[in-house]
C-alpha cells in the first residue's frame, strides 16, 4: 500500500504546530497502525529527520496508552483502540491525517503526545475505600448480586485512554469518571466513600477544564471498550444523592 499521511507536528507545549505531509510506501495490511508510523519513524531516521513522537505500551489494547484521532476519528475506522487497528482498514493510495487527542485538559507535549495527568488527579480525587481488608477476603464472605458484580465489571473495563474525551464536541470525561463512579458504587466495598467520592470527582473534572456533557453519546461511540452511556445517568444519580446528604 501507498499513503500519505498528514501528521501533526508540535516541537512542545507552548510551540506553534502544524500538519507535515510524508509519503509511505509497500506498507503491508497486515501491520498495527503503530507498526506503520514505526516504519515512517524509521524512513524519518534514514532521511535525517525527528522521528513523530507518539504515546504507546503494551499495543495490546489494554493500557490506554496508545490515543490518536485519524482522520477526525478517535482511535480511527474502527470501535478499538490504535494500537489494535490494522492498515487494512485502510486503502491503498489513501490519505490519513492523524493528529493528538484535542481538550484543553490535554495539553499537547510533542506532537501526537499529550499530557492525560488530569485523568489520574480525577482518580486521585476518589479516594480510597475504608474498608480494612486485611489479608484476601474470602470470595463468597460478601454477597453480591450477579448482576451488580457484572455491571461492576463490564464498567471497569475502561483503560482511561481518553477517546471518550477527544470525541466529544464539549471535551467531556464523564464517561470516563462515569465508569469509574459505577465501578465501585455497585459494589458493597464502595459505598463508605461513595458520596464524598463522586462530589470530589465531578470537583476535580471541572477544574481541569473538561466541558460539561449533554447527552450526544460521541463519547461512547468511540469508546474502544464500549461503555455504556447509562453510567454518565449513574453519576448524575449519585450527585445529586450526594448533594441532598449535605455533600
């Protein structure tokens, strides 16, 4: 295959950025969407060039490290992460832009590389559960519904990658703290903390500059983990629960 590819370029924080244009050439449909930009770097490396600076780890969809939006879509073509994307999502002679997630509370550090630290202060915000587990618990001393404990599980799937954020047109996390709000709040383990934990959240998830969510379901749509809007409802719930306990 033959591509050009449209790459955001941005030397730091505070720099001016702009769209680069290089070709590529015989990249194979069978490699990861990170294995072709590797390629580019390594053609940019050959020629004299700064290689494109990009997030990735594991590139097994599981640490939400790896985040682009190409061609305006977060992770791309396809509902899965950018790691696990394959370039025979994509056509041959094809142009891809690609550039990094787009929030205020993501700031741009190297081209396609951006700052997610507001995620871990929202976590942070959580706390933890005051519960004294001592050593492992047995599995079956605290009964839980099965279908609370399935909902508790599907939710916590989410990587905290941060599409969630980049697909929305108001650059909301409240899918994101969502999953997490609901994560521990179907669980008896969660519930000590459960109204200091979503006022303190929603706290710090305004003050990084995430915008407000209304409902247009970008958000889960672009999750490569599919969760579901209803848990954004869930934290509107234990909000509001929260705030008439005095919180």
């Amino acid at each position: 295959m033959k591509l050009t590819l449209k790459i955001w370029r941005q030397d730091g924080p505070t720099a001016e950025g702009a769209i680069h244009t290089y070709q590529l050439d015989d990249v194979s449909p069978d490699m990861s969407f990170l294995e072709m930009l590797d390629v580019l770097n390594e053609q940019l490396n050959a020629e004299g060039e700064e290689p494109i600076a990009f997030d990735s780890d594991c590139r097994e969809g599981i640490c939400g490290m790896c985040g682009l939006m190409i061609n305006g879509d977060a992770h791309g073509p396809e509902v899965t992460t950018t790691c696990q994307l394959h370039m025979r999502s994509f056509s041959d002679g094809e142009t891809i832009t690609i550039e990094p997630w787009r929030s205020e509370a993501f700031p741009v550090l190297k081209d396609l590389v951006v700052d997610r630290s507001a995620f871990d202060r929202i976590i942070q915000q959580g706390g933890y559960i005051s519960v004294n587990t001592g050593s492992a618990p047995e599995a079956h001393s605290v009964p839980v519904p099965r279908d609370d404990a399935l909902r508790a599980f599907n939710v916590a799937t989410c990587i905290g990658c941060g599409a969630c954020v980049a697909a929305c047109p108001n650059g909301s996390a409240s899918l994101f703290m969502g999953a997490k709000i609901t994560h521990l709040g179907e669980l008896p383990q969660g519930q000590p903390e459960r109204d200091s934990r979503v006022v303190n959240m929603v706290a710090q998830h305004d003050h990084e500059g995430f915008g407000g969510c209304t409902n247009i379901g970008a958000c889960t749509a672009a999750c490569p983990k599919e969760i579901p809007l209803d848990v954004i409802s869930q934290l509107n719930k234990d909000l509001r629960t929260a705030i008439k306990h005095g919180h």
